[in-house]
C-alpha cells in the first residue's frame, strides 16, 4: 500500500475504534493531520477546513516526532485527548479562554485519562496547558489493547525527534510510586536499528540557543522591557528597578 495511505489508515483506524468504544460511535469526522512540533503531542481545531461547499471540518492533529520517543499507548491517548475536545466542541461547552475546562476533565475520567498538567498525580486538571496519565483501570486502556491487539502499527517513523521525553523512565516510575502506572511497550526509539558505525539513526533535536534576552516587569505599572540577562533597568514613568518576570 501507498505508505501515505498506510499511515493514515492506521490513524484513521484507531479513530474509529477509539469512537465506537468510548465515544458510542457519536463523535462527527474529522480531518487527522501530522505536524511536526517540538512541544505538543497533539491539537485540536475547530473548524479548520471547509469544502466548496460551505461544509466544514475539524482538524485533529498529532506531531510524529513524538511517535519515535513514546510507547504506543501514550500515542493513542494523545489521540484521544484530542478526541476529546472534539467531543466537546460538537456536545459540550468549550471554554473560548480555557481550553481544558471543567466539562472537559470531567469527559477525559469518563473515558479513562486523568487530566494533570504534570502527567503525574497531583496536577492541576484545568487550564490552558494540560496532559494527562492513563487510569489503569479506566475505560482507554482496555479500549487500547483491543486496537494494538488488532494490528495497529506506527511503520514510519519520524528520525528527527522533537526532544527528549521529559516524561520518560523517571515518570514511569513515579507512577509506579503513586500506584497508577500501567503496562506499556518500549518506545520505537530504543528498538531502531543503528547505523553500520553504531550511530543512531534518529537525529538529535539541535541544542538551545544561548539566552540573550529576559522579560523586565515593573511591579508598579507593569510595564514591561526586554534586555540582556542581569541587566539594571529603571522605570521611567515610577522610577522603580525592574524585576524579572
């Protein structure tokens, strides 16, 4: 098969599957993307693209770097994070300000991932910026190994990692601590083959730049100035010294 047509099916697949086991087949179509990202797993767009005709369609999109670095089921549950707000734009009440609001935290329990802004236990389940772990007794988990039992398989994978993943082996095992992790497969990075001289054959993310510039605040008018690292700067409307932000 067309690999462009492979890959997308076996997104398309799971979609489906994940639709039917937790959402009972109601979510509408939508259009699922791939767009490389050093940050974020996944988004979710609300009527992103419209036909000729005047229809529109959600975009759902996953950013395959993070394929190579994470089990699969961490990968699926990207997917039905997303699926989520999905469910929410289309039977809920989206928070215009707030994407990860009450109604919101509340659907990722019911269908089995805890939201957390950490991805561990005790994060806060709201706000603009938030992840999730899997309840390993949840509704996901099972819903997942029916699809990677059905053949689901990721056959590309993107060689230039986004990053190192932050909530790699050191996560597994504070969940672990706190009672809630769940089985999942190595990640495709550590079984990739390497290069005849051993070198792997996923490239490495560039190295961050050198800081030039920090945020100034004055914390009496909240005005606000960027300039080098410890640098000394006086308001000019309070003559208060600037602090960092």
């Amino acid at each position: 098969m067309n690999p462009t047509v492979s890959f997308y099916t076996e997104l398309q697949k799971a979609y489906d599957q994940f639709n039917g086991e937790l959402f009972e087949a109601k979510l509408p179509p939508c259009l699922i993307t791939l767009r490389s990202s050093s940050h974020t797993y996944g988004y979710h767009h609300f009527k992103r693209f419209v036909s000729p005709k005047g229809e529109f369609l959600d975009e759902l999109g996953l950013h395959p770097g993070f394929f190579t670095l994470r089990p699969v089921e961490e990968v699926l549950s990207t997917l039905v994070h997303e699926m989520v707000h999905h469910w929410q734009e289309h039977f809920g009440n989206p928070t215009p300000s707030n994407a990860h609001n009450k109604e919101w935290g509340l659907k990722m329990k019911e269908v089995g991932l805890i939201p957390s802004n950490t991805g561990l236990p005790g994060g806060k389940t709201t706000g603009r910026t938030v992840s999730h772990y899997i309840d390993p007794a949840g509704r996901f988990i099972s819903a997942c190994r029916v699809v990677v039992n059905s053949g689901f398989k990721i056959e590309w994978l993107d060689r230039h990692a986004p990053r190192p993943e932050t909530y790699g082996e050191d996560r597994q095992e504070k969940l672990l601590k706190a009672g809630v992790a769940v089985v999942v497969s190595e990640p495709p990075s550590k079984s990739l083959p390497t290069q005849p001289d051993g070198v792997s054959l996923v490239v490495p993310p560039p190295p961050k730049k050198e800081v030039t510039r920090v945020r100034y605040l004055c914390k009496k008018c909240d005005l606000k100035a960027w300039a080098a690292p410890e640098t000394n700067i006086v308001c000019g409307n309070c003559k208060e010294v600037l602090v960092l932000a």
